[in-house]
C-alpha cells in the first residue's frame, strides 16, 4: 500500500512539471505570431497618431522597438507525506500535492530615430527609384502617385497647406485614373537600372506590341497629351522637376514621408471649433473626380467597437473604420514606404528573446 502512495505523489509531481512544459512550449509557439502582431498594431497607430498630430502642427517622433525580452517564469513543485502504523486497525495513510505557478513581464526596449537618420527617413524627398518600382510589383500606380508624387510633368496633387493649388489640379487626378487603367491593362511597366552606379526609373507605355484596344489608344494618348510626350517612344525616363519641354523624360517632384503624413492629415475632418479658433487648417477638399480622402479618418468622443486603428488626441477620438479597404490598403502602402525610407540607415531590427525554462 505504502509504494503505491508514493507512486501516485512522484506522478503528481511528474504531471505538474510537465504541465508547466506544455504550456511553456504553447507560450512560445505562439510568440512570433503574438508579437508580430503587437509590432504591426504599434506601428499603424503611430502612422495615424503622426497623420493627426501634423493636422495640428505637432511635430512627431517616432520609436523603433529593438529589443522584446519575454521574460516567462514557470514554478512547479510536489509534495507528498506518508504515515503508516500498527493498530488494531492497521492503517497507511498519505497526503501527495503539487502547485505549479505562470509569471509573464516581458521588458520593451525603443530606440528614438533622431538626428541624421530622422532627416534622411523622413524630412528628404523620396527618390522616385525607392518607390516607382512598387507599382511593377502589384501596387496601384494611383494611389502610389496619389501618396509619393507633389507633382507629375507640372500637374499638382493636392497640398496641406492649401493655397491656390491647396486642391490640386483636376487633370493630375485625371492622369492617375488613366495610368490605373493602363497598369490594369498591362500597358504599363516601371523598370529600374543603374548606369556607372547611379540607379535610374523609367516607365514605359504601350507595353504590347499589338492588339491594343480603342481604350487604351485614347488612355495612351490622353498620358501623352497630360505629360506632354513625345509618341515617337515608349519608354520615358522620369526625373526629378516641375516641367521641361523634353517630350522623352516625366519630370516629377516627389514628397517626403513627412510631407506624405502631412497631406493625409490635411484630409482628415477635425472639429470646427479646432479650425474656428485657429488650432489647425481648414480641412483640404479633392477635386477633379477625386474627392474620397486617400485614407477616411472618423473623429468623436468615441470609437465604434469595431475599428482598425484608432488614437485619442486633445480629447477626441480618431479611427479608421475595419470595414474601410480601400484606408486600410492605403496606411499599409504608407508603413511599405516608411520602412523602404528606412532601409538605408542603420536601425537595430527588433531582436525577440524568449526563455526556454
């Protein structure tokens, strides 16, 4: 009797251990996924938090994790208590326990991007080589024209500080459905190259030799007449300025991702009593077939349940609707290009350290 007591304490104490194991190995499986997540929701809250805070003038920092350390803590222990006498009654008796515990304070380390860094990621214009081959990729040429580009062959896109051209010109959105619509039709390619080490993009149009459609005849010539092309190329080098009278190059000036967040905020609706007092600008309306703000930000005293993101600022309540793609596609472009405006400097990319007892 008195072996099989102390059997059933060392199995007690065995089930506890290896309780202790299993959820250990749970825990790390689904770490990578758990913090990857955690890193992406960080991140386009910061986006909007930037978007929101340059509305208002605010100057935005931003903070790179480089370090996650999952500091688990796992406990088990087992006890177990045997009595056994002589009486009348012949008895054994015995008492077997165990106790397992589960801690978790993971420990977060940041890393401010100031200085050179900070200017050359988000205070410079993008090159065009950086984000024009997105578009060869799969990325919609519209919205990535709509994001990156102040101007293409002279036509403005819309700006935050309002102005004349605050609205941007008709025929630049007019440009971006067209170049969409020949992306679409796989008459539009964007090519990068290097020359004595100075890399370069082009884009060439009417890619097909043949069987062109009566759309993309009118589409082709529409771009060619916006940007004021020669139709004896296909190929044009894009380059960086306002307007030439070269008909085989399409001068473009591109924006900086401050610039990009600028312009995004400048779409959000804020509060008028915000604008009436004169905490920011009035908010900038599209035209030209184009009114829909690139990324719809909802503003309140609070948020519907079911959001994407969403931030509080000066006692208000910003979000991106889940049910919103087209916001959601278009802040996913816009992390795309930050980190693609990082990708030069050297940022510590977060290291995850997860014991393993």
């Amino acid at each position: 009797m008195t072996k099989k007591i102390l059997l059933l304490a060392a199995l007690c104490a065995t089930i506890g251990i290896n309780g202790c194991t299993s959820l250990g190995a749970q825990r790390l499986r689904a770490d990578q996924v758990d913090y990857a997540r955690a890193l992406g929701d960080a991140t386009k809250r910061e986006i909007l938090s930037a978007v929101v805070g340059l509305r208002y003038a605010d100057t935005p920092g931003f903070l790179n994790v480089s370090q996650i350390i999952a500091a688990y803590s796992f406990d088990a222990s087992a006890t177990a208590l045997v009595t056994a006498g002589q009486s009348s009654l012949n008895y054994a008796r015995a008492n077997a326990n165990s106790t397992m515990s589960y801690s978790n304070h993971p420990t977060f380390t940041f890393t401010p991007t100031t200085g050179e860094a900070y200017a050359t990621a988000f205070i410079r214009p993008l090159p065009p080589t950086l984000f024009l081959p997105l578009a060869d990729s799969g990325t919609p040429i519209d919205l990535l024209l709509r994001l990156t580009a102040q101007s293409v062959g002279g036509l403005q896109n819309g700006s935050s500080l309002g102005g004349p051209n605050g609205n941007g010109s008709p025929r630049f959105f007019e440009l971006l459905h067209v170049l969409r619509r020949l992306q679409l039709a796989g008459e539009l390619t964007v090519a990068y190259s290097e020359v004595n080490h100075v890399g370069g993009v082009s884009i060439t149009l009417g890619a097909t030799p043949s069987g062109e459609s009566p759309q993309t005849a009118q589409d082709l010539a529409t771009v060619r007449r916006l940007l004021r092309l020669s139709d004896k190329t296909k190929t044009y080098q894009v380059i960086y300025g306002q307007t030439l009278d070269r008909g085989d190059t399409i001068p473009m000036v591109p924006r900086s991702v401050l610039s990009i967040l600028s312009n995004l905020g400048a779409q959000v609706d804020v509060p008028a009593a915000d604008v009436k007092s004169g905490a920011t600008m009035p908010t900038v309306a599209l035209i030209g077939g184009e009114t829909r703000p690139t990324v719809v930000v909802h503003s309140g005293p609070k948020a519907p349940a079911d959001t994407y993101v969403e931030i509080t600022y000066r006692g208000n309540v910003y979000w991106v609707l889940q049910s919103d793609f087209d916001s959601k596609y278009a802040l996913t472009i816009v992390q795309n290009l930050m980190a693609l405006a990082q990708s030069n400097q050297e940022v510590k990319t977060p290291v995850i350290t997860v014991p393993a007892s």
